[in-house]
C-alpha cells in the first residue's frame, strides 16, 4: 500500500526492460539560480583567485611570512583543488545505474513526497536553493543525488567530510557527482580558511546548483536529531547579508530508513569503541549489505524556508550598500539571528519525519523491558501497535501506511539480525555472542567495558537507536506526566516552571528552540487531556487515570533521567577540575558494574556516549559547569553548588518511576554511588 502523498522512485526499475536506457536518457535539469553563461566547476576556483578578498589575504601572509606570491598562489591552487567540486555526466549516469540494481536488491522501496518536491523544483531558478537532510547514515547523500536525479534536478553541490577524500578512488567519484569537501578542523592554516569560505560565497554567488549539507554537521548515531552547527549556514548566508542575491530558499528534508546500513556500528561508537577509518577496502567490505534486506527509505521535503521571510524583521542590509564588499563579514548582529533559524531547520526536519512500524515496535519493547514485563505476543503487540499508532498520528507524527499484520512481518524479515518470534510466540531481543577482539585502550573514549558487557548491551542500544524517533512525538508529554506523577497538583503557572526546567535540562538531548517551550507545553497539555491521561478541575492539573499509554511516556524518558542523575552524581564526587575522559568512565564504569550484577534491569542505553555528551553540554549551557581545553583534552571546572541544585531538581521527579516499576533503578544507583 503507497502512503498518501508519497511515491517509490523504485517502482519504474522493477518492470522495465532496461535500466541503463533509464540512466543513460537526455536530461532536462533544473537549476536552482538561472545564470548566463551557465558557470562551471572551474570558474567558482577562477573567481576565488580573482577575489579582492583573497588577493588581499595573499599580500598579508606574503608580508607576515615573508614569502614570494607565486608560492602562496601555488599553495592557494592546491587548496582548490582539494576543495572544489566536479561535474561528470558520464559518472553520474554510471552511479544512477548502479544504486537502481543495488536498491532494487536490498529495498523494499524508496518514497519521496513527490508534491512537494515538485512545488519546490517550480518555485527554482530565481535564487539560490539549500537543501538541509537529517543525517542519519553515510548513504543519506548518494541516495540524496539518486532523487534529485530521478527527478531531473541538477545533482547539488555537496559539502563532504575530507575523511572521504582519503578513500582511494571513492573520493574523486564523489567529487565527480558534486561533492566538495571541507576539513574537519582548519587548525591556524588561515589561508585554507579562506579559501574554503571564499569557495562557498562563490557557489552562493555565482553559482546555478542546489547546495547540500548536514546541519547536523555529523551522522547522528542515536536517530535523534542533534543540536545546529552554524559554521557553513554562517557562510551560506554571507551572500544574502551583504545583498549579494535576493534571497536564499532553506529545505529542511527528513530522511529515514526501515533499518540503518550503520546500526550495528553506532552501538559500538555509542558505547565508545571508536568507528573505523574510512577507507576504500572497508567500503568494499561494506558491500556485503547486498545479501540483506533494509526495509524502505523515505525521503519528506519539508515546508520552506525563505531566508528574506525569515530574517528581514530582525536584520537591516542598508549598512552594506557603501563601501567595498570584500571588507565586510558577518558581524555579531546577524550571527545572533542565525541560531534561530537553524533551529527552525531541525524543527521542520523532526516533523518531517516518516516513523515506520519498527520504530512503533522497538518502543514498545523497550517499554516491557524497562517495565521488567514479559516479552510481548503477536496479538498484544498488534494491540499495542494500534494504540501507539491512533495516539502519534493524531499528534502529528507520520506513520507509513501498511496493514499492522504484514508490517510486523516485514519487521521481522528486514530487522531479523535484532529480533524474533521465540517458539512460545513472544517477540524478543536477538542475543549474540560478539567477539570483540583487542582494542587500543588509548583509542576508546570513555570506560573499557567488559566483552561480555558489550554483547548484552548492543541489543539494547540497537533497539533504543530505532525507538528514538518516536521521542519526539512524546517528549513534551512525558515530562509533563512526570512532573504530575511526582509533585501531584498543580497550576498552569507552577506546571510550566517545571516542564521548563526539564527542558531546559534535556536541551540538547531533545533538541528545541527555548522561544517553542511554551507552545510545545501548550500542545502537549491538548494531547494528554484528549487521551484522558491528565485532567484540570478548579485550575490545577493532575493525573486523571494511569493507562498504557502513561506507563509508555514514563518509561520513554526513564533511560535518560537515569543518565543525567548519574553524571550528576559523579560529578560531585570528582575533583572540581575534571577531563571529560574521566568523567565518561566513572559514570560508564558505575552502570557497568551496577548491570552486570543483573539483580535489577538498568537499559545499556543510559550507558550511551551520545546521551552522556548531551548532559555535559546541558550543564554547560547552565552553567553548572564550564569547559575548556586543555592539553588536547576538554576538561570541566564544576560547580558543585549549581549541579547540587540540578540534583535536587532531578530527585523530585524519580518518585514517577514507581509507575512503570522501576524506582528501584534509581535506590540501587544511589547505593553504588
């Protein structure tokens, strides 16, 4: 059955003759910014060369270093070339081949909300366009390019990490479909730093294709969205602050798998063994995904954002129109505005989100496991399905359409490697023994957990992976239950204060803009009466009844409660100036020994990097901490007065947990402590 409003790009390879008489057609691309002549690859690095900018950044090193012109303009050349995008045709129409049959064997689907993408594609060649995916695997952009293909788009000019680069022969095929890559960390090199903020002014400029990038800045291994990184959307906008184009058209795009090619891997990166390098031979070694099955892939362009809407109330142009441009950069009044719209961009990526089946079942497995209840059966999880699916679609999530009972067959089909139906007809957690073989000490990041501790945990975190999603939708809600479950009645007033202060607490672990809080606490107030979880008599709220859909709020947020309390806890029993590292492996190495007791069920996922580097960078925010570096390393000076009181806070909020069973999680932790 096809979802409403969304179409499988697959669909036409599955019934023609030929798929290379499909990749190899005439092509009538779309453009994002109609330019005459058309500019090609080479001109964006002539037009750097050419720059007033950088002209002038080459007669300061020449002085400051005391070197000849030709040798900084060689270096400059250089920097170009490993920066800088090609375009061929010849490549594309190979890769466009070759993804069909790759797709064909490994995808049920691809689907695209065609309408939309349409609407866009009509509203292009008047501006520049940038396309902002969630960044859920390395496949996101190379599926990317095979819809912007499909949909006869010119492929985007791609920004790409410079470990790509390195892959021998992989490297200059992505460079060959668009891709132009930028260096982790530009250390002091300044003239690199130009050059590569040059390159992007140019592409915004004078350029005529899409741009790409992830404001993620990273994969995110946890499926959740994470914090913006303003570094390129900074550089993006350079163009529109100094009136150099019109406009810039911002679309956020949602991208989601039935199951991630890298899901396994990202449990053992959130458990700190550190990924691989990527390298050609590994990418080979990778091709062993083509005897699997991976589900469907979604892709959801989101509403629009026009940059000129966006941010004209809050900025002015006219101090721009006198004086050289090359002198000008984004000053702190533009940079104050830029956070809000990179937020609005994760914003319309999480409601843009496409949950599948699995998602719906992984939270529902998780929420017997933590509830220490038995494995669930097919009919109840059918039931439970039904429910979560009535609750989260009339609360604005996505669902893809299909038939409950062939949907958690297919389940088990493509996610066979994490789950099955047991002989008594319970569906439960696949249990491996995994080998892990020797590892660098110095290279882990955090606790060097046991081998045995690592296979009981990678289910865990494999299954939290796919029911993080889902968060979302429930994150405003369970907090509220939380808070009512904890402190009983109470106002609106009273209840918001609360509801803020957890928020603000999970800033970065449920990532929103503090200016939505209220609305969100408003919404969420809404959902929870309709489904008769809360109620409101003589202006106080409370909990009206406890049902399933309660016990499945609490127990979605119990993982990450217990975290935060715990790095909570261990920083105030570490010196006052402590290094990440430590900190990581004190609360790693606290829940290692508090699970492989096995006398009570605490979730491996609390054991997560992801969520531990969240806490950290909450407290920041809220000046319990501050963070520094310091020979290499981060380090934190604590203020143990202010994580006191964000102890405080936390603590009035467990006694909730009695309701899904687990306040005991919390007794045993404080008796490891």
């Amino acid at each position: 059955m096809i979802h409403p409003g969304f179409e499988n790009i697959l669909e036409p390879r599955q019934s023609e003759v030929s798929t290379w008489i499909w990749a190899s057609r005439a092509l009538k691309t779309q453009v994002a910014y109609k330019k005459i002549p058309r500019p090609t690859p080479g001109s964006h690095k002539v037009a750097v060369l050419k720059s007033r900018k950088i002209l002038q950044i080459i007669d300061e090193i020449c002085v400051e270093e005391n070197v000849k012109r030709e040798e900084v303009e060689r270096k400059l050349i250089q920097i170009l070339d490993e920066i800088g995008y090609t375009k061929t045709l010849k490549v594309l129409r190979v890769l466009a081949y070759t993804l069909s049959k790759i797709f064909l064997k490994i995808c049920s689907g691809v689907y695209v909300n065609y309408e939309a993408l349409y609407k866009i594609k009509s509203d292009m060649g008047c501006r520049p366009v940038v396309f902002l995916p969630s960044h859920r695997s390395y496949a996101d952009f190379i599926i990317f390019s095979y819809v912007f293909f499909f949909y006869d788009l010119e492929i985007p000019a791609i920004a790409a990490g410079s470990d790509f680069q390195g892959m021998i022969g992989m490297g200059e095929m992505l460079r060959h479909t668009g891709a132009f890559f930028m260096r982790r960390a530009f250390s002091n090199d300044s003239l690199y730093w130009a050059a590569f903020k040059e390159y992007v002014y140019q592409l915004v400029c004078n350029g005529d294709l899409p741009i790409e990038f992830f404001i993620e800045g990273t994969r995110s291994r946890s499926n959740k969205s994470m914090a913006p990184k303003y570094g390129l959307i900074n550089m993006i906008l350079k163009a529109y602050f100094l009136s150099q184009v019109p406009d810039i058209l911002f679309v956020p795009v949602s991208v989601n798998y039935d199951r991630i090619l890298e899901d396994r891997a990202f449990a053992f990166e959130l458990l700190g063994i550190p990924k691989p390098r990527e390298t050609t031979s590994g990418f080979f070694k990778s091709l062993t995904i083509l005897k699997e099955h991976f589900g469907n892939i979604f892709f959801q362009f989101g509403e629009p954002i026009s940059a000129r809407d966006f941010l004209e109330p809050q900025i002015s142009r006219i101090k721009y129109s006198q004086g050289p441009l090359h002198l000008h950069e984004v000053n702190e009044e533009e940079k104050r505005v830029v956070p809000s719209l990179s937020y609005e961009i994760i914003r319309r990526q999480q409601v843009s989100t496409v949950l599948s089946y699995f998602n719906l079942i992984a939270l529902i497995l998780n929420n017997n496991i933590t509830r220490g209840q038995n494995l669930t059966g097919s009919q109840e999880l059918n039931k439970e399905i039904q429910i979560l699916r009535e609750a989260l679609r009339s609360w604005g999530a996505t669902i893809f359409e299909q038939n409950i009972e062939e949907a958690v067959k297919e389940c088990l089909v493509v996610h066979q490697n994490l789950v099955r139906m047991k002989e008594d007809g319970a569906l439960g957690l696949v249990t491996n023994k995994i080998v892990v073989g020797h590892l660098d000490h110095n290279k882990l990041k955090a606790h060097a957990l046991s081998e045995e501790t690592i296979s009981y945990s990678v289910p865990f975190m494999m299954l939290q992976i796919y029911a993080n999603p889902v968060l979302h939708y429930l994150i405003d809600g369970a907090l509220i239950v939380i808070v009512l479950r904890s402190v009983r009645k109470l106002d609106k007033d009273e209840l918001y204060k609360h509801f803020y202060t957890l928020r603000a607490i999970f800033s970065f672990e449920f990532v929103l803009s503090e200016a939505l809080y209220k609305m969100h606490f408003e919404q969420a107030l809404a959902r929870l009466s309709d489904r008769n979880i809360i109620s409101c008599e003589n202006d106080q709220f409370d909990i009206f009844k406890n049902n399933y859909f309660e016990e499945v709020l609490i127990s979605s947020i119990q993982p990450f409660i217990l975290t935060y309390y715990v790095v909570i806890e261990i920083l105030l029993k570490l010196p006052g100036l402590s290094d990440e590292k430590t900190i990581l492996s004190s609360v790693q190495k606290l829940l290692e020994g508090a699970i492989s007791e096995k006398k009570i069920f605490i979730h491996p996922y609390c054991m997560s990097l992801d969520t531990l580097g969240n806490c950290l960078a909450s407290l920041v925010t809220v000046h319990a901490v501050k963070k520094s570096r310091k020979d290499s390393m981060n380090v934190y000076e604590i203020d143990k007065d202010s994580v006191k009181k964000l102890k405080f806070d936390l603590e009035s909020y467990i006694p909730s947990f009695h309701v899904i069973k687990s306040f005991d999680i919390f007794l045993h932790i404080k008796s490891k402590l």
